[in-house]
C-alpha cells in the first residue's frame, strides 16, 4: 500500500478519539478497524494494525492498575488460557477469510456493538463471592468464545469482557475492568503475533495509531469527570452507523 502524507494526521487524530471513547465507555476499535480499511489497507492487515494500539494501551491501563493495586489475578488466571488459544484460531480464521465477508461481518458486528453499550448491562455491578463450578464452567466456555470473537474481529470484545465478569464471576466494576486489561491484553499480544507472522500488520501506522490512543485516553480522563459522556456515547452510535453502512455499500458496490 503506498501512504499518502495525509493518512498519518488523519489516523493520528481518529487514533485520539478512539482513546477519548476507549477512556469515557468502551468502543473504540468500532471507530479504528472500519477507518484503516477505508484507508486502503486490506481488512486482514487493517484488523492486525489495529491491534498494535490495543496493545500499547493495555500496557499502560496495566501499570496504572497495578500502582492502584486493582489488578485482579485469581479469575484472570483462571480464564486466561481458554481466551488466549479462542484468540489464536480466531486470528488464523481472519486472516485467511476474504475481504468483502469480513467487512460485512465487521458492519454486523459494529451495530450489535454499539446497541450493547448504549443499552449498558453493566450498569448491574455484583460484588466478589466465591464462586460455583457451574459458573466457573460457564465462565471458561464464555472466554473460550470471547477469545476466538477477539482475535478474529476484536471490537467491542473488552466491553464482552466486563459483562461477563460482572453477570457470571460477579465481580465488582474496577475488578472486571482489570480482567479486560489482563485477560484482553494478553489475548491481543497473541494474536498480533499471528497477525505478524503473516505479514498482516503494519506497523507504523499502529505505532501512530497507539499514540493517538495515549493523547486521546488523556484526554478522556479529563472528560469523564463532567457530565459529556452521555453525548459522546450517542455520536459514537451515529457514527457508526454510517461506517456500518459505507461498509455493506462498498461491499455491493464492489460485488457488482
């Protein structure tokens, strides 16, 4: 792909919106993922370049939590390795799907997204108990399955992440929180490196990406303390109804 010299402010400022929403509810990959195809990168190379800024991000959301002393470790080891080999297959299964089928999944996936975080379950926080083996089964099949959604498409995947350490490990808010950040991190790092190995990352337009992602997770901190998230949740959703939309348009339009 030859790069035009305009593409890097407009990934580097989309990159921060991203960190902006990322920081204010969940989502920004709904955002990041549909942009670098809309570039011109190819959508298994867009969906691995993605990733190289979740993992940035993760890095630093993990050492922010652990100087907190907020990292929960007991069910992030317990799930971690289900989600780790779900996010290999599904990263071998994106990279070999074609492009139109992946965008029209991506467009599906985009609009089911957003409706589960303006609906918001996680707003039923639960407090830590000890936990049943049928929900400690549950719990492992459900990372086993985040994990593959994960590394074939990943978007939206941290905020699947929260709901179910919230509704079936019952974990209070700022623990579930940690569980995305360890378990999805992880997850994420593996499968960039199937992404790699293929050939399907570039990465410095991750790296651009990722520091996008710091400036704009900044400066959603700085949001999150008024009373503006609410407004910024609602221009996600239209926005990402018109990506979703450009997605299944471009599809058909190739097609024919």
């Amino acid at each position: 792909m030859d790069i035009d010299i305009w593409i890097y402010p407009v990934i580097l400022m989309v990159g921060l919106v991203a960190g902006i929403i990322n920081t204010v509810s969940a989502g920004g990959s709904l955002l990041t993922l549909p942009m670098l195809i809309f570039l011109g990168l190819p959508s298994a190379e867009a969906n691995g370049t993605n990733r190289v800024a979740i993992v940035v991000q993760t890095m630093i959301a993990v050492l922010a939590f652990r100087n907190k002393g907020q990292l929960e470790t007991k069910v992030s080891a317990m799930v971690m390795l289900p989600a780790v080999i779900g996010s290999v297959l599904g990263a071998f299964a994106a990279v070999a799907i074609g492009d139109e089928l992946f965008q029209l999944i991506l467009a599906v996936t985009m609009v089911v997204t957003i409706i589960f975080i303006i609906w918001d379950p996680t707003k039923r926080v639960g407090a830590d108990h000890r936990l049943s083996m049928s929900r400690k089964l549950l719990g492992l099949f459900t990372f086993l399955a985040i994990g593959f959604y994960g590394g074939f498409i990943q978007v939206g995947a941290g905020f699947y992440i929260v709901v179910t350490a919230l509704l079936v490990f019952q974990l209070s808010f700022i623990h579930a929180n940690s569980v995305k950040i360890l378990v999805g991190g992880t997850y994420v790092f593996v499968s960039l490196i199937v992404f790699g190995i293929n050939g399907e990352v570039n990465w410095a337009l991750g790296l651009l990406l990722a520091v996008g992602n710091a400036c704009g997770a900044w400066l959603g901190s700085q949001i999150i303390m008024g009373s503006k998230t609410k407004l910024i949740k609602w221009i996600l959703l239209v926005t990402v109804l018109i990506m979703a939309v450009r997605l299944v348009y471009d599809v058909v339009m190739i097609g024919r």
